[in-house]
C-alpha cells in the first residue's frame, strides 16, 4: 500500500473552503443548506422515475425525457449555486462534460438543413441533461454518506427491476400469449401495432412474443441487462467487502438478491453483459488480490470447523455459478447464435464507420442517425436501428470526430483519477458543501415515488400496477435491510451520516464498487447500447460520480497529522469571480429547454388532442383548425403536418365534390412535411403510400408519377430497404416502365440477403397499383410483394 504523505497546506485555499463550508450551516430556506438538500432530493427523485420509466433510444428523439430533462437542469442549477466553486481538475471535468454536450449542439445547428429538427433538439436535451447530471452526481457524491445512500438507493432500484422482469416471465408473458392465441388481431389493436395476417410485421411481432427475454421496466432485454451488470457487481463488491461482518441472515439475504439478479442476467439473454460481468468481476477480483496483504495461516480444518455455515453458503453458491454456467452452455441458441449475433453488430459498425467517412466533423448531429444509418445499411442488415448499440460509435456518428475526442478525454481523466484514488491510501474527498449530519436520499425516494404512483395515477400513466407494485415491495424491502445491516454505526438512515462521519476505509470501497460497476456497464454497452437510454446511462453517471466524486482522487490526501489538507494544486477559484457565471448559464439552460424542449411540445399534443375528439365526433373543420395550430405551434415537428397531409387525402377520396379542394391543400402539407423532415425515407415512403391510395380511388396518373417519385427517393436515400424496391416496381408495372422488371429482381435479391425469413416477398406488405374506384375509399388494398411481382418475377431471372 501507499504511505501517507504529508503535504504544505496552501492556507487560503482552506480559509476559503472553511468559508463555503461555514455558510452552508445557515438554516434559512434559502440557505446553501437547504439548496444541497434538494440536488440530492432531485437526483435520487431522477434515478426512482428512470428505474420505473427508463426510456428508449427511440422514445427520448420523441420527446418522452423531456420533463426528466428539465428536472435534471434544475437539479444542476441548484447545485451551482449551493455548492463551492469546483477545483482544478473537477472544474476541468466539468467542461469537458458541458463541452461534449456544447459540441452536440453545434453539430445540430451544422446540419440544420437536413435534419429533423424536433427530434434533434429532444435528443441534444438528453445530451444537455447527461452533462448537468455528471456535474451534479460528482458534487453530490464528494460526502461519502449521500455517496453510499445513492449506492444503495440504485441496487435497491435495481432489485425492483429484476423482480419485474419476474413477474413478466413468469406471469405477464404466460398471460399476453394466451390472449393473442385467443385474438390475434385485438391484442395487436390495443398494442397499436399494424400487421396484417403473413406479414413481416407480425411475424416480428410474434417473435419478441414467444421467444424474446424479459425486459424489466425497459424495452429491450439489452438495456436492462446493461444496468443489471453493473448493479450485480456492485452488490457482490459490497457483500464480498464486508462478508465476514455479516450475520447468518444478512448472508442469506444478499445470496437470494444475486441469485435473483444474476437469474435475471441470463434470462435476459444478453451475451454482451454477460461477458462484460466476467471481465469486471476477474478485474476486481484480481485487484483486491493483489491489494491483500493477508495471508493464510489457520488450518484448513480449524477454518471449516469455525466457519462452517459460511462455507456452505459458499460451495452452495459456486455450485449455482456453474450449474448456471452448464445450462447457458447447453442453450444451444445462446451459443450457438452468438457469431451471428456478432456478425449482425460488424454490419451495424460497419455502416457506422461509412458515415463518419462522409460527416467526420459534426457527424449527423442528434436525433439524426436512424434516418442517416439506412443510406449506408448493409444489404445483409434488417434491423432499421435507432443507435450503433456502441456509444463510442454513438458518439462518434452523432458529434463526429471531436464529439468522440472529448468523451475519451474524459473517460481518461476519469479513469486516471479513479485508479490513482483507489490505489494509493488517498484520504475521504473533503465534503464540499453536503452537511454531514442531515443528508439523506430518502426525500428523494418518496418524491421520486410520489411522482410516478401519484401525479402518475393523475396523468393516466401508471406502470403496470401488479408486477410495480411487487417490484416496489422489492426495492424498499432491500432497502431497509441494507441500512439496518450496517454494523459499523456510521449510517443512521438511507444515506445519512452520523456526527462521527463515514470511514475513510468504507468511502474507499465505495469508489472501488461503484469503478468496476461504472466498467461493467461501459464493456456492456461496447456491443449493446448508446448514451440515450436514461435508464442505462444515468445508473452510469452515478457509478461514476460515486467512482471519481468533486475533491476525491489524488489531488486530496493525508497530512502529517491524520487531517485531510488540500495540497497546492487543489485550490478553488475566486468566488468573487467565478460564483455566478454556472448559475447564470445554468438558468438559461433551464429556460431555454422551457422554451424550445416542453412548451411547443405541449402546445402540438394538446392541439392534437383536440383534433382527435373533433374528428371522432364528425367535426371536419374544427379538426383541420387543430392541426393547423399543432402545425403553428412547433415549426419543427413533422408529425402533425403528416397527420394533415393523411386527413386531406382521406377528404380528397371521400368528398368528391370538394375534391380539387382538399388536393390543393394535400399537396401544401406534402411540400411541408418533405421541408421539415430532414432525410428519413420513412416520410417518403408515407407520402408515396398516400399517393398509391389516391391512385386506387381515381387512377390519376399524377399520383401515380408523384408515388413513383417519392419511392425513386426512397430508395435513393434506403438502397437496402427491400419493401421499397418492390413497391417501386410494382409502380414501375403500372406505368409501363422497363425498369420495373431491374427493380423486382432487386427486391428479390434484397429479401434474400442476410438468409432473414421476415425479409422474404411472401411476407412484405405493398399497394396494389391499379385503379380499384369507390372500393379504395373504405379499404385500401394492400398485397405482399411475391403476389404483386410474380409476373415481373417470372420474366426475369434473379442474379
């Protein structure tokens, strides 16, 4: 071990943290005091809300963190204000985080041009919210007793989510295949999916149904196993450091919660979390070998005479480690599919890097990659992905070069800070403005709660209440017990510390838990994940700030004399100068994200909240008036101009009589849909859709020439898509065009490729291009693809 070193006290560095420290003791409502009270509040509110909402990749460019976004902001621009001024190498931490977060918005105003506005400022929220809350975290976690209650409050969190997904496996799922066995087309109604009988849709539908894995609160098996990794390291780091202080039942206790969790792992089917678990865990454990200076001087006998209870609690686990370890390697799926499951991400990474060879500098900015990733989709790809499921990747097609430079930056200095903390007897981070005798997490738990069971109830956005309510149960149980568990007397409550203050020694462990948690999750998310699932990156953010907290690390260490001193490079900045410009900046973040982030979203779903009702009852008129205002009211969101462009082709084709009418303005809110919606060639082919639908009811051939525009566009921008080849040739057909006949048999090539049984013709859905008159206006006639093209098909061959 590392001897302590006495360092020369740089004076008025510690008068002027003494001073922040002093007036933090203030016990006004507005005090330094009560401002540090409500960070911690707020972000253990945040990690309660991510744990029973943790979004998807696709939900947050949608708009659905928004108020996690400015929840986070706010929690940042409190901390600014209450916390002291950060010092050199925190300060610098600091922005490099706000700069990655700067970077992205820069790339966004780039490629402004060719871009989805609204979901690229949803998305540069998250990026905006990720910084502020890695600031924040890291200034919350420098006192060792919130540290701890945040530790605990995400394994807590994390046993909740694993008794979800339980519940999903053992009874939610049982259940959903009985209804769809019962009524197919009634569950897929009230899940809002569209897929016809034989398409390839429901057969995608059908799969996730009978074989995909459990996912928690989470939407993909892969994002729950990613925060499971490193909380199941977590809790075997924490049970592992103090196993020999344990009674018989607090053993008990943590060997059911990892056989629970670590159960959940493979049930989840995630091979990239569980090979980041092994590398984690074989780290750990060789680092706590090598930092042991004990050795083995008792008696093999005498040792299983004294502990012999213990020993079979552990022969009882190494025993489930490989039984566990025999029935993955007898899944043959599990093994055997892994090369393809690699190869399938080599296709992702690959495209990937096509990208960044065509936009390395500002990348294809926030929000923008799925639209991006299909003109450079390998043909072999099916998967329309919404990331690169790599977030150095993610990083890099979104910011470009620089983005990916400053976040390897700061995972270095990060991780350099964490190693040098952990591996030399570097002191306790002086507590830089959390008062050591009231903090507490537990606030923060009930408002978090508060949040999502009662305002919840009132929004009509509860989670599913039995399997909630069980994984609730779950949680707060863990939760009482890892706090009466602790023996040592320093931890009176969920996070708050006693006079006495936390241990060095038990702070210590804390940042070494939560650095190899913080490197489960980052070896995980290397082949399975990206930076905008909150769910996933938050419980990052906070291994790491737990990891490296404000005035951890090497700058601090021991004097002569026990105390902790700053040495000369750890000084704080003139408050004089500095105190104001975080907070400044920080509410302009906050208003901004207001102005642009949440009001105009709101305005667009309440306008379109009465458009559906005067649509529903009949009201035409009243229902155009409210799309036009959901248009007005956000400049940059696509959708309502879509849904305009839908209701006006549905009028042109039932009211004859006003026909030229509704046309005229059908072809306005095409032109705005195709100027708002940047280059996703989801929109052409919806645009060209309605054409085709145009075309079945009056067999205009300028719609038909518009639809054979739309899909050339189409496919321009998705080569690989083979339901827009088809379509294009069965326009082609049509039109007595030559190059329907190239056409088909590209649609045929691409439905092969990659041997994908959902990809092939007889399951692709396409318009039937032919004049069908007033049949179309109730039901337009959709075919798959083999039957459209088997004429095409059978004059050519297929290369």
């Amino acid at each position: 071990m590392a001897k302590n070193r006495s360092v020369t006290i740089h004076r008025s560095a510690d008068a002027n943290f003494a001073a922040e420290s002093e007036n933090l003791s203030k016990s006004s409502l507005f005090s330094k005091a009560n401002g540090v009270r409500a960070t911690v509040w707020m972000l253990a509110a945040s990690l309660v809300y991510v744990a029973y909402w943790p979004h998807d990749s696709t939900e947050v460019p949608n708009g659905a963190a928004r108020y996690l976004v400015a929840w986070l902001l706010a929690a940042a621009s409190i901390a600014s204000v209450s916390f002291p001024n950060p010092h050199r190498w925190d300060l610098w931490m600091d922005r490099v985080s706000w700069a990655l977060a700067g970077w992205m918005a820069v790339s966004l105003v780039a490629n402004s041009a060719q871009s989805n506005l609204r979901l690229g400022v949803n998305e540069l929220g998250w990026w905006v919210a990720l910084a502020a809350s890695f600031c924040t975290c890291r200034k919350v976690a420098s006192d060792p007793a919130v540290a701890k209650g945040m530790l605990r409050l995400v394994l807590a969190l994390s046993l909740g989510v694993v008794v979800y997904g339980w519940h999903q496996k053992l009874v939610d799922f049982p259940k959903l295949i009985d209804d769809y066995r019962a009524n197919p087309d009634a569950m897929l109604r009230q899940v809002g999916v569209v897929a016809e009988q034989g398409s390839a849709m429901r057969i995608v539908f059908e799969n996730r149904l009978y074989d995909g894995g459990p996912t928690g609160t989470f939407a993909l098996a892969n994002s729950m196993a990613a925060m499971l990794v490193g909380s199941l390291l977590a809790m075997i780091g924490q049970a592992g450091s103090r196993w020999g202080q344990y009674r018989l039942g607090m053993r008990v206790v943590w060997v059911v919660t990892v056989a629970l969790v670590g159960g959940m792992l493979l049930a989840s089917r995630s091979r990239s979390a569980a090979i980041a678990f092994v590398i984690a865990l074989t780290a750990m454990m060789i680092y706590r070998w090598l930092r042991s200076d004990s050795r083995f001087r008792t008696d093999l006998f005498l040792l299983a005479r004294r502990h012999a209870v213990s020993l079979v609690i552990v022969l009882t686990m190494v025993v489930s480690i490989f039984a566990a370890i025999g029935y993955v390697w007898r899944s043959s799926e599990w093994i055997q599919q892994a090369p393809a499951s690699l190869a399938v991400r080599f296709n992702y990474w690959r495209s990937c890097v096509e990208i960044v060879k065509s936009q390395p500098i500002f990348g294809v900015s926030p929000g923008q990659f799925k639209s991006h990733y299909e003109s450079f989709r390998n043909e072999a790809s099916t998967e329309q992905i919404a990331d690169p499921h790599q977030f150095l990747l993610q990083t890099l097609t979104t910011g470009g070069v620089p983005a990916l430079v400053l976040l390897i930056g700061l995972l270095m200095v990060s991780g350099s800070r964490w190693i040098t903390s952990v591996a030399e007897d570097c002191n306790e981070p002086k507590s830089v403005g959390v008062t050591t005798r009231c903090e507490s997490v537990l606030p923060g738990v009930l408002i978090g709660l508060a949040g999502v069971w009662v305002i919840g109830a009132g929004l009509g956005q509860m989670p599913m209440l039995e399997g909630a309510l069980a994984a609730t149960l779950a949680a707060v149980l863990f939760a009482v017990v890892l706090v009466r568990s602790d023996r040592h007397g320093e931890i009176n409550g969920l996070g708050a510390i006693d006079r006495h203050g936390a241990s060095e020694k038990d702070g210590r462990s804390l940042r070494e838990v939560a650095g190899f948690a913080a490197i489960a999750i980052g070896v995980d998310q290397l082949a399975s994940g990206g930076m905008t699932v909150p769910g996933v990156s938050l419980v990052a953010c906070t291994f790491i700030a737990i990891a490296v907290p404000v005035g951890g690390g090497p700058d601090l260490v021991l004097s002569a004399d026990g105390g902790s001193s700053p040495n000369r490079s750890f000084t704080p900045h003139d408050p004089s100068i500095t105190r104001w410009i975080m907070p400044g900046f920080m509410a302009i973040l906050f208003i901004g994200w207001y102005l642009v982030g949440i009001r105009p979203v709101e305005q667009v779903q309440s306008a379109m909240n009465r458009y559906q009702a005067a649509w529903a009852g009949g009201g035409i008129d009243k229902a155009i008036g409210a799309l036009a205002e959901a248009e007005a009211a956000d400049p940059w969101d696509v959708e309502p101009v879509m849904e305009r462009a839908n209701v006006l082709l549905t009028l042109s084709i039932a009211d004859e009589k006003r026909r030229q009418v509704w046309e005229e303005q059908w072809s306005a809110a095409e032109k705005e849909v195709l100027r708002r919606m940047g280059v996703d060639a989801v929109y052409l082919r919806r645009l060209g859709d309605g054409r085709l639908i145009h075309y079945q009811r009056y067999g205009d051939r300028l719609s038909l020439e518009s639809a054979r525009d739309y899909f050339r566009e189409a496919i321009r921008r998705s080569p690989s898509h083979e339901a827009y080849a088809a379509q294009l040739a069965e326009v082609l057909r049509e039109l007595g065009d030559g190059e329907a006949r190239a056409y088909a048999s590209r649609a045929l090539s691409l439905s092969q490729a990659g041997g994908y049984y959902e990809r092939r013709l007889e399951f692709s859905m396409i318009y039937a291009a032919k004049k069908l008159g007033v049949e179309a206006a109730t039901q337009p006639v959709r075919v798959t693809a083999r039957v459209a093209l088997a004429g095409l098909l059978a004059e050519t061959k297929a290369p």
